[in-house]
C-alpha cells in the first residue's frame, strides 16, 4: 500500500470497522473469516473498531500471503508477529524522541 493511500486514509478516517479493513487487506474475505474465527483480529480490534495503523499490517500480511502461499494459521501467526514488530518499532521511535542521546 503506498504511503500516500494511506495518507489519505489517515486524514479521513481514524477507526476502520472489520468490513472496511477486510476490503482495504486486500485478504480475501473467506480467509479474513477465518482469522477472525481464529482470533487473529482480536489484539487489534476494540468494540469493533481497529486504528487505521493496522491496515499496513494486514497489507504486509497479505503480501506475505500471496508470495508463499500460506494457510490462515500461519497468517494468524504472523499477524500476530507484524503488529508486535510494528509496536515495538513505535515504543523504540517515542523514547528516541524523548531521549536521542540513547
């Protein structure tokens, strides 16, 4: 997804519903079910709602999905890895903001 979709997608919207973030996956929508049953959406989904933040991982997923053919357990899997990551990366840029002596 290129940065300037996402842009866009930012200025307008701040919450994604599930419908909206199946569609902007790019996961087709029997294996978006599937990792919905799976529980895979539960870490980024509140009442419903996710930030639109999680569309990059979704799409990085999706990719990942394309490329090496994966089942809907292992992309729960790295769903689940993508979002830490992404996290993780964020926390690292908030106390490098704080502190750039680090």
């Amino acid at each position: 997804m290129s940065q300037a979709l996402v842009t866009q997608i930012q200025t307008s919207l701040e919450t994604l519903n599930m419908d909206e973030l199946q569609k902007l996956s790019g996961i087709p929508e029997d294996v978006f079910n599937e990792l919905r049953e799976l529980g895979a959406l539960d870490e980024f989904m509140s009442d419903g709602v996710t930030s639109v933040s999680t569309v990059v991982v979704f799409k990085k997923a999706a990719r990942l999905r394309n490329s090496f053919q994966l089942d809907a357990n292992s992309l729960a899997l790295l769903i689940h890895f993508i979002g830490e990551t992404q996290q993780l990366r964020n926390q690292i840029r908030r106390i490098y903001r704080t502190n750039p002596y680090l």
